[in-house]
C-alpha cells in the first residue's frame, strides 16, 4: 500500500484481521455502551447534575482515542515496512558431484552370466546412472591391459551417454590393469575443486598387467580425496566366459571358474572412504548402481538475497502509548472535576 509517497507492506500481514474487532467494539459502544451519565462536580451546585455539552463528549471522545491507539498496535504488530524500489530475489546454483567410471573392458568382460554380457550390462546400468546424475560432471576411464580416457569430465550427459555407448573393447592390448584403470581415474579428478570427488571401479578380475598396483592408485585417490566404490562383477561359480576364436572370428566359449579379487576391491574402497559391492546379476548390479546414487546425491543450496526493509512499528507503537496517555491524562483531569 502507498502512504505519503512511500510504498509499505507487511511482513505478518495475517495480524490485520484482527482490526475487525474494532467495528464489532464500535457497534457495542453505539447500542450498549453509550448511555447518559449524570456527573457531579463541586464547581456546580451541591445536588446540581452536569448533563453539559462537554460531558456528552468526554465519553466519545475517550472512546474514540482508545480505539485509535488499538487500531496502531494491530498495525504495529503486523510488521509494516517500507518496500524497496527493486523486489527481493533468490540466487539458485547447484553444486555437484564430480565422477569417473572406471570400467573394465577385458575380454572376461564378454561373459554370459550377465545379459547379454557383463561389458554391455555394465554399460546399459552406468548409462541409467548417469541419466540420473543431471547436477554432477561425469567423465569415463576404460581399461584393459592398458587405461585410457574414454570421456574427460563434462557436466554434459548427451556427450557422456554417446561415448558410453561408443565404448569397446579390444581397443589396446589385452588383459586387466586395474591399477592403471584407477590411477587414470584418479588422474581425471586430481586437478577437480568439487567438495566431492567419486570414482565407480568396476572389474570382474584380478590385476594381471599396468605399471601401477592397485593398492599403490588407491594410494593415490586417498591423497586427493577421491572416494572409490569398487564393483567386482561375476556371478558366484562358474560362467560362460570366451576362451577361444575360431577360424571364422567367433568366440568359443567355456565355463569357466569367476575369479576376482575381491579383498584388494574391498581395501582399495576401505581405505578411500569408499564400499565395496558384489553385483552377481543384472538387477544386483543396477540395485548397486541405484545405492550409491543415494549415497552420492548432488548437494544443492539455495542463497537468497534479501533486500533490507526498514520496519515502521516504532512509530506506530509511539503514537498509541501517546494515545493511551492523552486518554489517561484526560481521564484524571475531568475525575479531578467532579
């Protein structure tokens, strides 16, 4: 609302229903409370009754002051300010999560124990991971007997997901280098200045190849505080895993015994601050992906920019004491008449 030229509001405004009060006391005071009252004063003669013009309207008039003082402390306490020029606004930003998945691209990678293999199965529930992850940068690291960046970090999940989708395997030499394919990782996010740094490591293996030992990249992820939760991937037993080509470029398969080395994943997550999961199937795997999802969720904070509005109750409160006064004050004078 505008008062000489200045505009106001109120930040409790709900406090002003309680002005209806003041016609229901005006109504009451008309009907019931207004009668003539016969007043004797010892300027007038004893027996003598006032029943002057000046009686008829001290009444009102103490009154009428009353319910003014009322109306300013309602008023008052429903928190007038003087708005600003220019609104108050709100400032969002959200502050994400910087990711590598580290994927394991051997050709044990090609075993039917997952569908239609553990590469692809591994590749279709990392997508749906990342199709989740719309606040974090997420870059991809594949390894086989060597590692090598598959997506740098990028906080765009089209360029992610289509790379994901390029992944291969054979690319470099064979065999299973997972200290390489985590200190690729670990590389990718060293120089990274987000408060929380993940690498997903996924294997379904034992470290046979890399000039770097797993336990020695854990090392390094502990020293940059990276967090890595490593999967071992492989159904418990044995699983039809390739073992062979034929003449024509197929795969022979066998079953083969699962061997992972699960107590080098569990302290290399152990020691980072990370956790170690064993994913046996399709569902146990995207159940693992979906928990660390949870434990991992984008921090978003809200800063909000609020312009500093003067309150006006003081003058409000001042004015109805004055009232108060003026109505005691009056009240004493005219008792001290009669």
């Amino acid at each position: 609302m505008k008062l000489f030229g200045e505009t106001y509001q109120f930040a409790d405004a709900w406090v002003l229903w309680f002005l209806l009060i003041i016609p229901i006391l005006v109504v009451f005071y008309i009907f019931i409370g207004n009668r003539e009252v016969t007043y004797k004063t010892s300027i007038i003669p004893q027996g003598a009754t006032v029943n002057s013009g000046f009686a008829r309207f001290i009444k009102p008039f103490l009154f009428g002051l009353r319910m003014l003082a009322l109306t300013f402390i309602i008023t008052a306490l429903a928190r007038p300010q003087m708005s600003a020029e220019s609104p108050s606004y709100v400032e969002q930003y959200k502050e994400g999560i910087d990711i590598v998945i580290a994927l394991d691209a051997s050709g044990s990678m090609l075993a039917k124990d997952f569908e239609p293999d553990r590469f692809e199965a591994s590749k279709a529930v990392a997508e749906e991971f990342i199709s989740k992850r719309p606040n974090d940068r997420i870059g991809l690291v594949l390894f086989e007997g060597e590692a090598y960046t598959q997506c740098p970090l990028t906080g765009d999940q089209d360029i992610v997901t289509e790379l994901l989708r390029d992944a291969e395997m054979q690319v470099v030499e064979p065999g299973t280098a997972i200290g390489m394919g985590l200190g690729t990782a670990v590389n990718r996010l060293r120089d990274s200045e987000a408060v929380s740094k993940v690498i997903i490591l996924l294997t379904d293996g034992v470290n046979t190849h890399g000039k770097i030992h797993p336990l020695a990249a854990a090392e390094m992820a502990k020293e940059f505080g990276v967090r890595v939760y490593t999967i071992g991937v492989g159904t418990n037993g044995k699983a039809k895993t390739p073992v062979a080509i034929d003449f024509s470029g197929k795969y022979i398969y066998d079953y083969v015994d699962v061997e992972i080395d699960e107590e080098t994943l569990k302290t290399i997550a152990n020691s980072t601050g990370g956790k170690y999961f064993r994913a046996t199937d399709n569902n146990k795997l995207a159940a693992i992906y979906d928990e660390i999802d949870q434990l991992e969720k984008a921090k978003i904070e809200t800063i909000e920019y609020e312009i500093d509005l003067p309150e006006k109750s003081m003058p409000l409160i001042l004015l109805a004491l004055g009232l108060i006064s003026l109505e005691l004050i009056t009240r004493l004078i005219f008792r001290s008449l009669s």
